[in-house]
C-alpha cells in the first residue's frame, strides 16, 4: 500500500495533528521553568487570532469563560488547538470546525475533568456553533464542575 493512500492508517489531517503535538512538547520542553505558563497562553491566544471570524469569536469567549470560572487551569496548545490543563494534564479543549472541516466547533472535557456521577452518564464533549448566553453558562458550570 502507497504512503499517499487514505484507506488505512492515518489521514492527513490525523498526521498533521500528530506533527504539531510533538512541535508543541518540543517546544514546552525547550522553554525554561518560569517562561512556560506566559509562553504558552500567548501561544493559546496567538492561535485564536489565525482562526476563522467565526471560530475565533467562539474561541474567545471560551477562553474568557475558563479563565475566569477555573483561574487554576493553565492554557496550553493541545494538537495545536485551545485547552487548559491542571498539572500538565488536560482538563478542557475547544476544536475549531473550520480547522477540523467539520461543520462545528467542538468544547470537549478529557477524563481529568471531575464529572462523574452516580447516573453513569456525563458529557465529555458539545458541538459548538454559536455561544448563547446559556451556552455559555453551560460551559462555566461544566468547567467549574470539572475543577472541583
């Protein structure tokens, strides 16, 4: 089978996701102790500025939101979208829909948020294509509920 062909294995996308992981913890590793949590919120809020008009607005609000309703995460590219992690370990991410040809964003929570009920049922991850107010608090509630 050619390395071109998309049948099996990886797409493109896949592999240039993949790419940008190992260029982000290369990039993390590099940096001295006291640089890296400045260094990569600017790196976060670099990349919501070359998102599409739409996306970014999301993005934005987004990272306003956990910021304020969860201070202790720590924002950092993840396969070189938004997330925020506690300790190095991702806690929450928005993917753009439009950097993903999807068509929806995506607000997504990794099994180091706090979300388990008895119910045996939680969400880990909502498309998003607008940010309505009560959207919007879903997605405070959510992260302050994951932090706890």
């Amino acid at each position: 089978m050619s390395s071109t062909s998309n049948t099996k294995g990886f797409s493109e996308h896949e592999r240039a996701a993949m790419k940008e992981r190992a260029a982000e913890l290369k990039k993390e590793a590099s940096r001295g102790r006291g640089d890296k949590a400045a260094a990569a919120e600017a790196d976060v809020l670099s990349k919501i500025e070359q998102m599409d008009e739409a996306d970014r607005a999301l993005a934005g609000r987004i990272h306003a939101s956990v910021s304020s309703n969860a201070p202790d995460l720590s924002p950092k590219l993840w396969y070189g979208q938004p997330a925020y992690a506690r300790k190095g370990k991702v806690v929450c991410f928005f993917r753009s829909g439009h950097d993903d040809k999807e068509r929806y964003s995506t607000f997504g929570l990794t099994p180091e948020a706090n979300l388990d009920d008895d119910s045996g049922l939680w969400p880990t991850s909502f498309a998003v294509t607008e940010l309505t107010d009560k959207a919007e608090e879903t997605i405070a509630d959510l992260v302050r509920k994951a932090v706890s």
